[in-house]
C-alpha cells in the first residue's frame, strides 16, 4: 500500500450555514451533492473532489469519543496566492502569511468559523 494524498477532511459543526459560506467564500470551494447518510451535512468541492465534509451536529461541541481531538491543522496547495490574499483582506479576514524559503511554500494561516486552523500553500515561485 502507498499513500497518494489527503481524501478529505471531516467537520462537526454546529454553525452548518456559517461555515459552508466561509468555506465557498474565503476558499472558493463550492456546496456539491452528498450522499443521503441519514444525518445532516455538507461537502465542499474543489473541482471533481469534496476534500471538506462537514456534519451538522446538535450538541456541544467536543463530546463523546472525539472530545480529545487534537488536530492542529489541514492543509490545500493552492494557485493564485495574490488573489487569494486580496480575498482575505477584503473579508478582513484573520490571516497570518508566512514565507519559508526552505520549503520554498508561501503557507497563508486562517482559521474558520469554528475555529479550526488551516494552511493554503502556494509555491514561493508564483
């Protein structure tokens, strides 16, 4: 077995409209069709591929079996990080951009409406 790359990542919320227009808005992904689960949810799409999956929950955040849950953050590489940063100053978004000449990545910090950190890579070259 090889593993090739990140499916998707799994998001329980309790703000579910908030969130599928930080994820539309902020990171150009868009709402697309999900499979009838029997629960309520959302997927984000980048193209073909729904790398966001969120659940709708109606509970407190952080109970049951994943309260301990200690991710720090996800990461998109990403295109067009001029754009992208204009984006997040127009929203007045929180950001952080940090450039690292090591790994030649330009990595954008932000963070949506729940709280959860995420990292948009762009190639230092652009």
């Amino acid at each position: 077995m090889q593993i090739e790359k990140l499916d998707h990542v799994n998001l329980r919320t309790t703000r579910m409209a908030e969130m599928i227009t930080w994820y539309v808005d902020v990171l150009g992904l868009r709402n697309g069709p999900r499979p009838d689960f029997g629960f309520p949810g959302a997927w984000l799409y980048a193209g073909e591929d729904a790398f966001v999956h969120l659940i709708d929950i109606d509970a407190p955040e952080g109970i049951g079996s994943d309260k301990d849950l200690k991710l720090e953050h996800f990461a998109f590489t990403a295109k067009g990080a001029v754009a992208f940063e204009e984006r997040l100053k127009n929203r007045d978004e929180t950001y952080r951009r940090i450039e690292n000449a090591e790994t030649g990545l330009i990595a954008f910090n932000v963070w949506d409406p729940d709280g959860n950190h995420i990292h948009v890579d762009f190639a230092s070259s652009e």
